[in-house]
C-alpha cells in the first residue's frame, strides 16, 4: 500500500509540473511563464508529493540506498504517468499549445546526449537546492526563495528537468520521435540525478 501511496502521490507531483509547463507554453515562454512555473515546486512541496528531482538528491544519505531507489523508481514511474495523463487532457482539450510543445521538443531532441546529460546535472544542482532549502530553512517566507529563484533559472538558461521534459513530449511529440525521446529521458535522468549528489557530496566529504 505505501507503494502505491507513493505512485499516486508522484502522479499528482507529474500533473502539476505539466500544469506548469501548460503555463509556461501560455505564456509564450516568458520570464513572467518561468516565474509562474514555480507554482508546481511549491505546491509539490508544500503537500508532501513525490517529485523525482527533488528527492534524488537525498539518495547519498540514505542508511538503505536499495530500498530508496526502488522508492525513487516509482517516484519517476508516477511522476511520468503524471505527465501523460496531464499531456492527454492538454491534447483533448487545448489543441492550441501542441504545436509549441512540438517545438520545445524538436529542438530538445536534436541535442547530442552528452549536451542532454551536462544541462540536466546543472538542473539537478538549482533543483536540489530549492528543495533543501525548503526542508532546511526555518523562516516562514525565506524558506520559499530557493524554489522562487532556482526555477525560473533552469528554464530561463534552458537546462533540461526530466519531469518537465515528460510532460512537453506527452502534448509535442510525434511517433517518430519516441526512440529519440525514451534516450533523452534516459540522459535526463542520469544528469539531473548527478546534479543533485553534488552538494551532499561536497558536504559529506567536507565533513571529514
């Protein structure tokens, strides 16, 4: 049962950084829309939802790393069906944004795969830190600025955040494009997860 807790709790977090990402394509890609996409962070935050980019990072202090990336896998599963269904909805109901998403996409998926993993370390990094700070901060409104910051950084210098990428290839892609797009996850994945050890990394060693 906590399992399945989990799944539907990070398919929540999934619909919200798709809505997100929905406000972010209204917009018109602005900094105003990179602002507004903070809405998911702080809302995945402040309900306790499973976010795969705000919980990898936690992976390196963990005492059962085994146990947690089983977690971490069904975070990413959940946060992916998430995505899809919100990708579904946008489809059905405002046509309007796909040929915007289709666009984001392309120009995501003409990027080596190296060029995907070092962008998505650097997201992996401001993310980790928005949500610690968040975890870690006691002021009421200071604990709030890391994700106010953090976000609209990694979309407005266009790092790549795997669970946003999800959702862009869920209202853009098209079937040619799936191959493509399952290794850019791939990539994704791996660099936003590097990014996130590289402070506790820094901090577990500084310690000794």
């Amino acid at each position: 049962m906590k399992k399945l807790e989990l799944f539907v709790s990070s398919m929540l977090a999934g619909m919200l950084i798709g809505i997100a990402g929905t406000v972010y394509i209204a917009s018109g890609k602005t900094i105003l829309g990179a602002i507004l996409f903070t809405v998911a962070l702080f809302s995945i935050c402040t309900r306790g939802l499973g976010l795969f980019t705000g919980r990898v990072g936690y992976l390196l202090v963990q005492p059962k790393k085994v146990s947690y990336l089983i977690e971490l896998a069904v975070i990413w599963l959940g946060n992916f069906v998430g995505c899809m269904i919100l990708g579904g909805v946008i489809r059905y109901t405002k046509p309007i944004h796909i040929e915007a998403a289709a666009q984001i996409s392309s120009m995501k998926l003409v990027q080596m795969p190296f060029q995907t993993v070092l962008l998505a370390i650097f997201c992996g990094l401001l993310m980790y830190i928005a949500v610690d700070h968040y975890r870690t901060s006691t002021g009421d409104l200071s604990r709030y600025m890391g994700m106010l910051f953090c976000v609209p950084a990694f979309i407005l210098a266009g790092l790549e955040h795997v669970i946003a990428d999800m959702y862009y290839f869920a209202l853009g892609l098209s079937v040619d494009q799936i191959g493509r797009a399952a290794l850019f996850l791939i990539c994704c994945t791996i660099g936003n997860a590097v990014g996130a050890w590289l402070i506790p990394l820094w901090e577990k060693l500084h310690t000794k």
